[in-house]
C-alpha cells in the first residue's frame, strides 16, 4: 500500500507552483465575431414561461416561440405599416367579416416528439384554452374555431373587435400549442414546450443562453440564419460594451445608450427605434385624503415640467405623452389639456387653501425614472410641495398597488408607472376600467361614460370613430386629475448595418426574419 | 491534530445549522403572502393553492421548518417555481463557473501579490517597496466594476484581444480559458495589493525575531532566511484571510458575472431576486454559506497543520 505523505514545506512549493500555473492560464486571443450563419443577440432576461397563456412579459418568450411554434399570423409591413401578415405555416388567412376569420394550414408541418402534423384541431385547442389563460384579454371576443377538415377552419367571434387579428393572433397570444403533447403535459408547461415546429429547435440553459439550431423536419421557408445564439445578459450597458466588443450582432439598448450612440454611432452599426409602444406617467391617488382635492392634483399636472424630464432623464431620446395611447396608434393624442404652468399650479393649490403638503413619490429604481422622480420633485416644491422619492424594485414596486397585496395602496400617493402597449389602443385601456380598481388602475377612479367607451371601442371598425372613442377616454381619464402624463419610451435596437433587422411592433425581435443585407 | 479537527467540524455543523435557521427565519419574516411572493401578481387562486400545500405553506411553522431542515440534510433544495426544475440541478450547472473564476482570481492574486510583499519586506523603503505600495493601495481602492469597464474598453473594444460575454463553449478548454482572463483580472486585482500588503506588514515582523537573526549569524544566505526560515511563518495569517476571501468571493463575484454575463452563483442570485424566484434564491444563498464555511474550514486546518500552536487556541 502507497502512503501519500505531505509536508508543511512541500505543501508551500506545490501552492507556489499551483498558483504560477493558474497565472499562465492567461495568454492573449485574437479577435473574433458572430459566425457568418450564426445570429447573436442579447436577450435582456430569463425567460419564466414559454407558454403563451402564462408568459410574463413579450420579451424573450415571444421572440423565441415565433422561431419555434406555429401562428396564423405574424407582423410585418403592409403599405409602410406594422401590421399582421400570414405566417410561414399557412397557406392563407382571410378575414371573412367582422366576425369570421377562414384560415388553411400548410400540409405537412409536423410537430416534434412523433407528435404528427399541425392540424387545424390543434389551432381550435390552442385559442379554446386562451379564454381560460392568464393572457385570456386577448380573447375577449373569441367566441370558438370551426374546425372544417385537417387543415382548415373558421374562428368566429362573439362580437366585432377591431384589433383581433393584430393584439391577438399576429401576437405572442397567437401562438399554435400541439393538443395531443400539451394535454400529455397536463395542459400547461413553462421552459420546455412538450412540442414544438418551427424553423429552429430550441436549446436553453438557464441563466446562459437560448440557441436556436435548424429544426430537419422543417418543411417551411428557411430563414436567413441558421443559427441563432440568444445570450442572456442581464445589465443594459453591458450588452451595448458587448456589442461594441464585436460579440453581439443586435442588443436592446437604453435611452442613455441611445443617446450616445446617437451623437456617435460605432463603425458598422446601425441603430434601429422598434416602436414607442411604451406610456409613462405619475399616477395621483384620488382617495388619498392629502389628494381629495381635485384643484390639488390639478396644480400637480401645471407643475410638472414634462421638456426638462425628455432632456433630464431620457436625453431628448423619449417622446413626451400625452396619454396612454402610444405613438402610431389610433386614437393618440397630440396635446394634454393642459400644460407646463407652475403660476397656475400655485394659484389652483392656494385656492384650495392647502400649504406644507408633504407627499411620496414611489418609483421603480432604474437611472431614467430615479432623474425623473428628482425633476418632478423640484417641481412640485416650485408650488410649495415637498416630496420625498421612495426608490424601489420590481417586487414591491408592482405589488405596491394591488388591494390583495396588502394595505401600502392605502398610503400611496404619487408614483411613476410606465406600462407597455400593443398594437393597438384597446389593450392600453383595459387597464383602467372599473373592474380594475385596486388591480392595475391605482389611481382608484371610475366612470360609467369610460366604460361605455370601452365596449363600444372593441366593437368599433371605423378607424375615425375609434380615434375619437380613444381620444375621449383619455380625456376622462385627465379629467380625474388622476395623471401626468410623462413620456413614450422608444423600444431601441443596435444591430450591425449589414443585417435587416425585424421587430415587432410591440418591441421583441423577430429573428427568423432577420438577414444579411 | 484530530481532537482540534473533530471540534472544528462540530463548530462548522453548528454554524451551517444557525444559518439554515437565520435563512428560514429570514424567508419568513418577509412582508406579505409568501405564496403570493413567490408566485407573483398574476398566479390565480388555484396555482396559488397547488403551490402553498406542494410547499408545505399552509403547515405550522415548525413543522415547516423541520420539513425544512430534513429536505435541506437530504440535498433537496425544492423546486424553481417557474421552470420546475430542480434547484440543487441549476446550482450544480452555475456553481463550477464560480468557483473556477474565485480560483484563478485569486491565484494570480497569490502568485503576483505574495513575492511583491515578499519583495517589499526584504527591502524595505526601497524603490520597489514604495512602488508596490502605491500600487497596492491603488488597486485596493479602485472598485472592481471599474476594473471591469476598463478591462473590457481596453482589451475587448479597443484591441479586440478577449472575449467579453459568457463563460466559453462548453469543451474547448482554450476558448473557457479565454473567458475567464478578463473576469479573473478584474476581481483579482484587488486582492494582489491586498495580499501585498499583508505579506509584508507580517514579513518585517517575522523579519525582526530572534531566530531570523540567528539565521543570519549562523551565515545562512538571504534567500534561504527568506524562503525557509521567514516565509512559512509569515505567510500563515495570509492563508486565513484567503480562506475567508475565498468563502467571500463565491458570493462576491456577482458583479464580474453580471458584466461580463458569465453564469455563476451570484448572478443567478442576482437575476432570481429579480424575477421573483424565492426558491432558487433560497438554495443558492444556503449553497453559499455552507461553502463558505468549508473553505473557512479547509483554511483554518491548513493553518493549524502548518502552526500546531494554532491547535490549542479553540
């Protein structure tokens, strides 16, 4: 038997050796970039679910599933505008009438796992289940598919809704699920869709990165790239530095970054604004009892500088709002009713005889909204109120509100709240109608016309009648003394320049689509 | 050697145990419905109760906390609550990219930091004893983060001679190799002026003892009172502080992970506590100390084999 001896000084030699050997571990590489048929791209989160009824968030989920499952539709360009198109997987979509969508599938999809072929029974699982999912505003107006042989049907739906096939099919709630495997599963699944068909096939590790390697079953167009390597990089500037470095081909950036990159653009980058389907403003609580006094939060509006929080906190990169309907949507508005007017805001808070109000702004601790809580709160002291910012991260920030969290709503006075949109304004406003009271719509506040409105907007197809519908419900909404509206955040992308990058409007990436130009 | 090493373990046990009671005490003394805090705003009220009776959530707390505990003694660190993966499974996949980045940090911290001090004792107020002071305390007090930024500026932006993303491809040792230099210099740089430092402050003192002078008397050559005589003495407390800096960097290196997106135990800390994800959070943080604990273990052995004075002092 060998007896492994070791002494104190031996041990000190091998340590010293040990030690020098990991320092030569260090020598100097080369440059490198993406592979010629490989796509890099920053995915700025892990994702929680890929399940189109329980994801939280478009981005990643929805950039993954569009190159790994099936849609009737996805976005693309129809006359210079984002707008749904069909998909790879169908041999045609028709909007029948206002409340019949025909659809024929492509023959020959086929589902991985020994699941067979992509049938129209699994699009009537698919949008049935949607209706009982956490995603199931989407469906408001799904009423059932009529499944009409293997590949075709009908959806039909239960009341006319405008936005149908734009927030619901062509988006990432669209999403086709294989009956038989999701069943198998137990109806519902997270990271690992139990089957999937698309042009890619998916490998995730946790934390690290998705890669997307072509899918030889798949009989579909092939896209540009071959591969797509999706790398987890959770801190803004990092992944700008990354793709400066050479090691991302397209990064989601910040308006900081943007504004940067604006005054000077890396060599052989371009810089791409995928949507501002983003609406910022300071919620007032209208319960509060330091804020009954609507002439008190009107003089709050007056007083907040919306130019110097565009150029303060956002670098001019951020369109300034005037209402939760964003930029290239029906029913946006182009002014507020009111505006920047600190003598007016003084004078509305002596009328209502208030002095020494001391209030709590409640914002979300990233660089922009911290800028913007500081420029506001010198505003708001200008009219002789004092306000203390109260920094906070995404748990309690979005728990804050909500009656079923506890009782902080009850305290809560002002706050800065940025939500993001879909195509189209019907998604923005549910937020706020009444049943939402203590859910989303924090500022506590209802009104039977807003709820009218709503109704007849889903309904709506007239794009002018639409417009003033919309228009008016922000009205009422301003009109509660409940908002200031702040800014619409630009969805913004750096990609090299010799690639046609496509974005959804919503602001994820739709990398299938994506090529060398 | 073995009654010190058996009262050591006992110590060790005892601590992993306190802390698995602070962690549990911890977790639920956080404001609100665990439930609700570990499911988010939008899990409905069947999802909820599914996952409070699969957590044990609607059971006495002490019973919870003996669950707690004999889950925990069995290497069953529960379940991430989103991908229902097991988390002693994701902990497995990122612990190794830590402890590879804490080991080549701190060894090249060791092989440059301990001859500078070495260096600096030797000749003291010397050119090289106020060069490696100044930039000792430089490399101390620049924060790590910087070090990042410029490292990746330099070597990956400018001169395009690293990689700045990741941890490499799994199998090609040259390639991990590569990922790792950026990140290792950036939190190692700290630790060489640190151990510079501690090196020489305990290397004049040894320096001054009786026995060194009668090394010297005896005719022995500089470099043998240096190597043999004076070195293994002073570098003991070293040792002890790189065991505690070791145990600190399995933590600490959350933001060398974060920049330059290397998967590890701080980053998915990190990113878990975004996404809500108390489980993992709750494994990795137990991971860690437990970690923590061995390597403050395997250091306070090492010193005691090395110094059996050190053996009585328990």
């Amino acid at each position: 038997m060998t007896k492994i001896t070791q002494t104190r000084r031996g041990f000190l030699q091998t340590a010293a050796i040990a030690g020098a050997a990991g320092l030569t571990g260090a020598f100097p590489g080369i440059a490198w970039s993406a592979d010629g048929d490989t796509l890099t791209v920053r995915f700025d989160r892990e994702m929680e679910s890929l399940d189109p009824g329980y994801y939280v968030g478009g981005h990643p989920p929805n950039d993954v599933n569009w190159c790994i499952m099936p849609a009737l539709a996805h976005f693309g360009m129809v006359d210079g505008q984002a707008s749904w198109v069909p998909s790879p997987y169908v041999e045609s979509v028709e909007v029948v009438d206002s409340t019949h969508i025909e659809f024929t599938l492509k023959q020959g999809l086929m589902w991985s796992n020994g699941y067979g072929e992509v049938t129209a029974e699994d699009v009537a699982y698919s949008y049935d289940r949607m209706t009982e999912s956490e995603w199931k505003g989407d469906y408001v107006a799904y009423e059932r598919t009529e499944v009409k042989d293997k590949y075709s049907g009908t959806i039909v739906l239960n009341q006319p809704f405008a936005p149908f096939m734009n927030l619901t099919l062509a988006s990432g709630t669209g999403i086709i699920l294989c009956k038989k495997a999701t069943e198998e599963a137990g109806g519902k699944y997270t990271i690992e869709p139990p089957a999937t068909c698309g042009p890619y096939v998916m490998e995730h590790k946790q934390a690290q990165y998705v890669r997307l390697r072509p899918n030889p079953d798949w009989t579909g167009p092939l896209p540009a790239f071959a591969n797509i390597d999706c790398i987890f990089v959770t801190d803004s500037e990092a992944g700008a530095l990354a793709f400066e470095a050479g090691e991302l081909d397209c990064a989601k950036i910040t308006s900081t970054s943007y504004a940067r990159y604006l005054k000077e653009t890396p060599p052989g980058a371009a810089l791409t604004v995928a949507g501002a389907l983003q609406y910022m403003w300071m919620g007032i609580n209208i319960e509060n009892p330091k804020l009954s006094d609507i002439r008190v939060r009107k003089a709050i509006q007056r007083a907040v500088d919306i130019d110097s929080i565009v150029q303060g906190a956002y670098s001019g990169t951020a369109e300034p709002s005037y209402g939760i309907i964003c930029p290239g949507l029906v029913g946006k508005r182009d002014a507020a009713g009111y505006s920047y007017d600190p003598a007016e805001g003084k004078a509305l808070i002596d009328e209502a005889g208030v002095s020494g109000l001391n209030l709590t702004l409640r914002t979300l601790n990233s660089p922009e909204r911290l800028l913007a809580a500081q420029i506001i709160q010198v505003n708001l002291a200008q009219i002789g109120i004092t306000v203390e910012i109260i920094p906070l991260d995404s748990g309690p920030f979005w728990e804050m509100g909500q009656e079923s969290k506890g009782d902080t709503y009850k305290d809560m006075d002002l706050w800065i709240m940025r939500f993001g949109a879909g195509p189209d304004p019907y998604e923005a406003t549910q937020w706020f109608i009444r049943d939402q009271v203590g859910v989303w719509n924090w500022e506590r506040w209802s009104s039977d016309e807003f709820e009218e409105l709503y109704n007849q907007g889903i309904g709506e197809t007239d794009q002018a009648k639409r417009h003033e519908i919309y228009v008016r419900m922000q009205e009422i909404m301003e009109e509660t003394g409940g908002y200031v509206w702040l800014t619409h955040e630009p969805e913004v992308f750096i990609h090299r320049d010799d690639i046609d990058a496509k974005f959804a409007p919503s602001g994820e990436m739709q990398m299938a689509y994506f090529a060398p130009k | 050697m073995w009654w010190y090493l058996l009262k050591r373990l006992g110590l060790s046990v005892v601590i992993v145990l306190m802390a698995i009671a602070a962690l549990f005490v911890m977790l639920h003394s956080i404001p609100g419905d665990p439930v609700s805090i570990a499911l988010g705003p939008r899990a409905t009220p069947e999802i909820q109760a599914a996952y409070a009776e699969k957590m044990h959530l609607d059971q006495p707390l002490a019973f919870q906390f003996l669950i707690f505990v004999g889950n925990v003694l069995q290497g069953d660190l529960g379940t991430d609550v989103f991908s229902n993966r097991s988390v002693g499974l994701t902990l497995s996949e990122q612990l190794p990219y830590t402890i590879i980045l804490a080991v080549a940090a701190l060894g090249w911290a060791i092989a440059l930091g301990i001859p500078l001090g070495c260096l600096s004792a030797i000749w003291p107020n010397s050119w090289i004893d106020r060069v490696t002071g100044v930039l000792s305390v430089g490399t101390i007090a620049v924060p790590s983060f910087l070090v990042s930024i410029w490292a990746i500026l330099i070597f990956a932006i400018s001169l395009r001679w690293l990689p700045v993303l990741g941890a490499g491809d799994e199998g090609d040792v040259i390639d991990q190799l590569r990922h790792l230099i950026l990140p290792a210099f950036a939190v190692g740089l700290g630790w060489v002026g640190y151990l510079a430092r501690m090196v020489r402050a305990s290397m004049l003192e040894v320096m001054g003892e009786n026995y060194i002078r009668s090394a010297r008397a005896f005719g022995l050559t500089s470099r043998m009172v240096v190597f043999r005589y004076a070195l293994p003495v002073a570098v003991l407390p070293t040792i002890t502080l790189i065991g505690v800096g070791f145990g600190g960097l399995l933590s600490g290196t959350v933001f060398a992970e974060i920049i330059f997106s290397r998967p590890g135990i701080g980053r998915i800390i990190y990113d878990m506590v975004l996404a809500r994800n108390f489980p993992v959070v709750q494994g990795a943080v137990l991971v860690t100390i437990v970690l923590y604990v061995v390597v403050t273990l395997i250091a306070d052995i090492i010193v005691s084999w090395l110094d059996p004075r050190v053996r009585d002092s328990l």
